[in-house]
C-alpha cells in the first residue's frame, strides 16, 4: 500500500523493496530451530530495534540496485527501505505481544495494547485495499475508460488503517480509565491493563492486579461494567519451590517477557513439587497460553522445565 501510494513512483520496484524490507524484522524467526525457549528470547530482539533497522535497510536495497544493475539512486532506494523495515516495528508496538525497539540501550518490551496479534480488520482493511483497484481496473476496461492506477485507493486504505488504530486506542484508553475508577475488594487496583480480541472491537479482555489475585474480565464497551463480575486468580505466597523456578533459564527468560505472571504451585505428598507460571496476557490456567513449568524432586532441585505458547508443554533441553 505504500508502494501504490506513490513511493513506486520514486523508486525502481517499489513494491519489491518494501515488501522486502517489511519483513527484515523478522529474520529473527530463524530462533525457531533452537526451540520454543530460544524462540521467545530472540524473536522481536535486535532485529526489531531501531539501531539495527538501517543495517537490515541495507539488503532490500543493494538487491533491488543489483536487479537494476545501476546505484545512481541508491541513496533514494536505501530511505525507502528503511521506511520499510521501521513500519513492521511501528506495527509491532501497537499489539499486546510488544518489541524490544530500544535494543541494546534498553531491553524494555514496549507495547500499546491497542491491536491483537493477529487482528481481522487489519487484513480486512488490506485486502480491500488490494480488491477495489482490482475490481475498478475490471470496470474500467469493460466500458474502454483508462485504467486507474491504485493510487488513490492505497492512499484511502492507509489512512483507513491509521483511522482504524486510532479508534483503538480511543477504546483502550476508554477500558483503562473504567477499570481504573473502581474499588475491588474494599481496595484500589495496583495495576490494569486491557487486551483487545482479533475480531469485536469493542470486546476486551480486562486484567485487573490487587494485592492478592488478578481479575480477569470479558469487558465489553456496549455495556455496563460489573467489577464482580470478574474470574479471580488468588496469588500463591512465594516459597522456596518459586524461588526454585526462578532460578531457571526457563524461567528467566519467560519471567523477562511476561508482566502479568500468574504462579501455580502444586505439592506432592512425597515433597516434590510442580510450579507454573502464566501470562495472563495470552492465557490463564483453565486455558493455557504462554505458561513456563519446573518439576521439582523431593529435595527441592528442579528435574525438568519446559516452556510452550499453548496446549501441551514442549521440553527444553536442559
């Protein structure tokens, strides 16, 4: 959309550079391989960050001048891709998953928490993006008028889109502000946050923290907001099995990414143990997302962790 807004314009195979460049990021899918752990320590790392982003502008660019075997504008080429590789940042920032975009000077997850992870007006407002041109292309050659070039829809589509997250956050702002402004348990929260689903807009999930559990709520802006009507998550005390767990690099590295973590602690008549740890974010233990689990022996020393997205944990080489 870019690209047909008018940068094809200026630059050689526009749409080739920036769909490249786009996807730069996350070259860092390659952690993969090394399993889900090391997945989740790399993906949205240096590849995402501001310092790398002129470097990862580099590849999309001296590509498209070597497929036009000339560099006279390759100043021109390099600034576009750039503007590439920042926008899958910028895109990043706006869902609940985050981006280390400070790297190496910050290690700090920023997020907005206006879209999902995978959000359906997005595509919706993308594909119609790509449809409309089509169709009217089709109309045009059927009645013999000159062909339209694009432009003017991909320029529509993408103030549409910047409409579409700015009413997001319209709404994010609007939940925040009425979980903030109650009571719950005789107390103020210490902590709120809200999550948009892929599909509603006007369906969040609400994270409330008190001192002593988290609220869990199916908010939904068309009606009236009930802080009893909550699903609520005791907090366990800590204890040495927690302490334990943390010790992991399991448990380091999920503990770095998550902030909202839900402990679960399971003793065993024998004095073994099984610890979990939830991210509310993406789950909650009637339904798993991201959860990190230690199997502690009779004597307190972790046997086994393991780490997984959803469903059934994946073990990680120890």
């Amino acid at each position: 959309m870019i690209a047909r807004a008018g940068l094809n314009r200026v630059v050689p195979r526009g749409t080739l550079l920036l769909a490249i460049a786009a996807n730069m990021p996350d070259v860092d899918v390659a952690s993969w391989l090394g399993g889900t752990l090391t997945y989740l320590r790399y993906h949205r790392w240096l590849t995402h960050g501001l310092t790398l982003a002129p470097a990862l502008a580099l590849v999309p660019a001296v590509l498209i001048c070597l497929l036009e075997r000339r560099w006279t504008s390759f100043r021109k080429i390099y600034l576009v891709a750039l503007l590439g590789v920042l926008s899958h940042s910028f895109l990043d920032w706006t869902n609940v998953y985050g981006v280390r975009m400070l790297l190496p000077w910050s290690s700090e997850w920023l997020r907005l928490d206006t879209v999902n992870v995978v959000d359906i007006w997005i595509w919706a407002i993308l594909l119609l993006g790509i449809a409309a041109p089509a169709l009217s292309r089709l109309v045009s050659s059927e009645i013999g008028a000159r062909r339209p070039t694009g432009r003017g829809w991909a320029i529509a589509t993408l103030l549409l889109l910047g409409a579409y997250e700015f009413g997001r956050s319209l709404a994010h702002d609007r939940v925040i502000a009425v979980l903030e402004s109650r009571i719950y348990a005789g107390g103020l929260p210490r902590r709120v946050a809200a999550f948009p689903g892929p599909g509603n807009p006007a369906r969040w999930t609400g994270l409330v923290e008190t001192e002593s559990a988290f609220l869990l709520y199916d908010y939904d802006l068309l009606m009236p907001f009930d802080p009893a009507s909550g699903r609520q998550f005791y907090k366990p005390e800590n204890s040495p099995a927690m302490e334990a767990a943390r010790q992991t690099d399991t448990f380091r590295v999920f503990l770095d990414f998550s902030k909202f973590t839900l402990w679960r602690v399971v003793p065993a008549p024998d004095g073994s143990a099984m610890v979990a740890a939830y991210d509310l974010r993406f789950g909650d233990p009637s339904r798993p997302g991201f959860v990190a689990t230690a199997r502690l022996g009779p004597g307190g020393r972790v046997e086994e962790e393991q780490f997984s997205f959803a469903g059934a944990p994946v073990r990680q080489p120890k």
